[in-house]
C-alpha cells in the first residue's frame, strides 16, 4: 500500500531536507510536488486543499525558522500532518459494555464484509482474549451465509444458524440471546451488502441497527475505489451512526488515496486494514506507523509486534543455546530461519516495515521474492539429514543428486552453500565477544550477498541483485 504515494513523496522531500534555509520558493515549489502525489494517489480534493495549507502554514512559521536543520524540520512536518490527516492515534474497538458486546457489518456488495467478520473475529480471540459468536443476517444470499459457517469453522468462531426465510432483525436478536445464554464477550452480526442509492436496503439496516444498538457500527469499504471509498462511507454514515471504518484490500491499494480521505470526509476513524487474503490479515491502523511507512521510515513497532506473535521463541532460544556451546549454523538452521522470514511476510513485508528502505520493498515484493524462498527450502529438504548438518560432505555427485531432487541446477546448491557459509559467519559474530556490534559492522561485508540470488536474481542488493543498491532513502529523525 501506497507504493506510488512514497515513492514520489520520497523523492519530493528529498529536495528540501538538505536545505540550510527554507524560502518561499522552495517551499512553493516542493509543496506543488506535494499536491501532486497526494492527487496522484487519488486523495480528495479537499482533504489535499487543507493538507498543503496547513503544511504551508507551519514551514513558513517559527518552528522551522529556527531550527537548525529547517529541511529536516519540514519533512518532519509533512509527517505529523499526515498522522492528523489519518486520525492522530489508532481508534481501539469500543468493547466497554455489558456482554455481549454486538458488532454491527455494514457496506456495499463484494467490500469484503463477511470476510472481514472473519478477519475480526479472529484478531478479537488472539489478540484480545475474547470469545466471539457470529451471524448472518443476509438473508438475499444463501451462499452468504454458507459462507460464514466455513469461515467461522476455520477461525474457531461459534456461528449462530440463519436461513433466508427469516427477518434480519429476528436473526439478530436470537444471535444476541443464544450468546448472552452462552455468556460470549463479542457478536459480529453480517448484513447483506447494498448499494448507498437503495433506499429499501438502507432502511432496512437502519432498522436492525435501532433495534440491536450495537456498541461498534463498522462500514467495510475496499480501499481499492480511492476516495469513492471515502464518499461511500460519507453516504452510509448520513444513513447510520458509523463507529469507524474497515479498509479492506489495502494490499492491493498502490495509491492509499482512501486512507488519507476517510477520517476527513467522514469525521470517523479508520480502525483495521484488510492486507490480503489471508484469515490472520487484518491490521489495527495506526495513523503514525502508516505516516511513517509512507514517507519511507519504516515501521519498526509493528515489525516487533509482528515478530512477537509470529516467531517461534523456542526454536530462537534453542539456535542460540547450540551456538553458544560452539556448534555450528547448519543447513537445519538455515532453513528454519527461511521458514521464519515466510512466516513475517517473505523480504518485501520485512523491507516495508524497516526505515529507510525507500523502494527497495516494492521491489522484494517481486513474486520472484517467494519463489526464491520455496526453491531455497526445496533444496534443503532434497539433502540427507548428514548433508544438512555438515554441508562440507557435498560433493559433485551429492550436487547433482540434490539438483534433480529439488529441480533446481548445480549453480543454485553452489550458491545456496555460499549463503548458507556468509550467514553462519554472520552468526558466529553475533555470539562471539562484542556480539552484535561485530555483526553490525560485517553486515556492510554482506552487501549484495545476503540470501536471495536464486534463480540467477543475484543477492538483494548490489549490481544485478533483487534490490538496487545503495539502500534507499533516509529521513534523519
């Protein structure tokens, strides 16, 4: 998400960071640049309007003025207006109720709502220790329905029964009653999808909203129709007291225009993005975390959020226990670690989140980037558990074994191996004396070599690599 809007305002701010002194012509100059990506990126009109002015106002006034490094300063601008622009801080769902506390779904057809009752369903459980019931009051779609049943069963949700003879309001207050009787902490009821203009539709989910009250009133909306998505949720939240706004299919949102027009045009917060098809992808949204990935810094919190849930602790303890007693980075470690990397995102969902890698993560999300992974691990998986515990036994003949076990060519276990060497290396430092900031300065040593040159893709960085070289951009604040 917003590729085209960093990228372009990456290089626009560029310009003015190193600047002793701000005029009124470079600031006019690089706010129009401004004003471009914004609409580029299919911002509203407004919402660009009151942006660049209040940016405007604050380069020209005393904090920049003063400061010593005023380039910095105004980048640093830029920053904290898009956080407002987005809601200054992420909006936490409302659950602060007597249980069951209801979830109310609403949006047009194919936003992705049923999904993202899923989605949510899900986050609620693990993140928030709740137990969740959902229902489906779409009762023009019996395949909606259906469709909920699967996916409750998949993400351990109690599903509540509905059929299509019965009124969306009855389907609701029984779900309610059935969950209070079972004493569950969340209902997520599902509506059926309906367009703004049907007035029949509109009336009817005004109706279930007066007679269940739900606490939270969520408006799905694909963040993929840029600031339609935000004129749309104008239209349902004239029609219903929306509590906030779910933005579905962000991952394939280059331009983020719906994001930054929202919490404008709507007075509502943003509260989850929809990153992919996956039943686990659904993030809290974080107007600063995403200001800061836009401008190309990175999201450092997220990534360790990330990691905490997602990394296997005990396998991590257990490597560094093995190498502290001077045995070896085998072939078994190697592939444990890819397998931990796929598990946060391959190298494009790592790269997007670290500061200052600019475009290099547009690049990593390459589809090239996970086949390399699937290659690297086949390969592995086609030697003998000797092989992947001392690969200095892999001779010619065990090569070519390897190669027509994994379909790979000799050139690609030749250049695994070397990998697989640098990043034992790497690991050695890092337990060694002086640990980490040995590892630090060898890093500079693996520039262009780090795993990722399957396939003749050459490393992630340096010249032919995955990756340009050099790093990408760096704001210094």
């Amino acid at each position: 998400m917003f590729e085209n809007l960093s990228d372009r305002l990456s290089k626009t701010l560029q310009h003015v960071t190193g600047q002793a002194k701000l005029t009124e012509d470079n600031i006019k100059d690089t706010l129009r640049e401004v004003r471009m990506a914004l609409l580029e990126a299919d911002v509203a009109l407004p919402v660009v309007k009151e942006f660049v002015s209040r940016v405007r106002e604050r380069a020209i006034g005393q904090e920049v003025q003063q400061s010593l490094s005023p380039g910095q300063i105004f980048v640093k601008i830029v920053n904290s207006e898009l956080i407002e622009v987005m809601g200054a801080a992420n909006d936490e769902l409302n659950l602060a109720t007597q249980p069951p506390a209801v979830i109310l779904m609403a949006g047009l057809q194919g936003a992705g709502k049923t999904t993202s009752v899923a989605k949510l369903s899900k986050w609620l459980m693990e993140r928030k220790k709740k137990s969740v019931l959902v229902a489906s009051a779409d009762v023009y779609r019996p395949a909606a329905i259906k469709q909920l049943e699967t996916l409750a069963k998949e993400v351990d949700a109690e599903f509540f029964p509905s059929t299509t003879e019965q009124k969306p309001i009855d389907i609701a207050r029984n779900a309610i009653e059935d969950a209070r009787k079972k004493h569950v902490d969340v209902v997520i009821i599902d509506t059926a999808g309906r367009l703004h203009v049907d007035e029949s539709m509109m009336d009817e989910i005004k109706e279930l909203h007066g007679a269940i009250n739900p606490i939270e009133t969520l408006f799905v909306v694909d963040a993929m129709t840029g600031q339609d998505a935000a004129n749309t949720a104008k239209a349902f939240n004239d029609a219903l007291p929306l509590t906030g706004v779910i933005l579905t299919k962000a991952d394939g949102d280059a331009r983020g225009g719906a994001a930054l027009s929202v919490r404008h045009i709507t007075g509502k917060p943003i509260k989850f993005l929809g990153m992919g098809e996956k039943i686990e992808a659904l993030e809290p949204f974080h107007p600063d975390r995403i200001a800061s990935r836009i401008l190309g810094m990175g999201d450092i919190l997220s990534l360790v959020e990330e990691a905490e849930r997602k990394l296997d602790k005990k396998k991590a303890d257990k490597l560094v226990t093995k190498l502290k007693k001077g045995k070896g980075f085998d072939l078994e470690d190697f592939r444990d670690q890819l397998q931990q990397m796929k598990t946060m995102g391959g190298i494009g969902g790592l790269m997007d989140k670290l500061p200052g890698m600019g475009n290099m993560a547009q690049v990593a999300q390459n589809p090239q980037a996970d086949k390399m992974f699937v290659q690297m691990e086949a390969i592995i998986n086609s030697m003998t558990p000797k092989e992947r515990r001392n690969p200095d036994v892999i001779n010619g003949s065990r090569k070519k074994r390897i190669a027509a076990g994994s379909g790979t060519q000799i050139q690609d276990i030749n250049r695994l191996i070397k990998q697989h060497k640098q990043m034992a290396k790497m690991m050695k430092k890092m337990t060694g004396k002086g640990g980490m900031a040995k590892m630090m300065r060898g890093l500079g040593g693996l520039k262009g070599k780090m795993p990722g040159g399957m396939g003749g893709m050459g490393g992630l960085g340096g010249p032919g690599g995955m990756l340009p070289p050099g790093g990408g951009k760096k704001f210094p604040f």
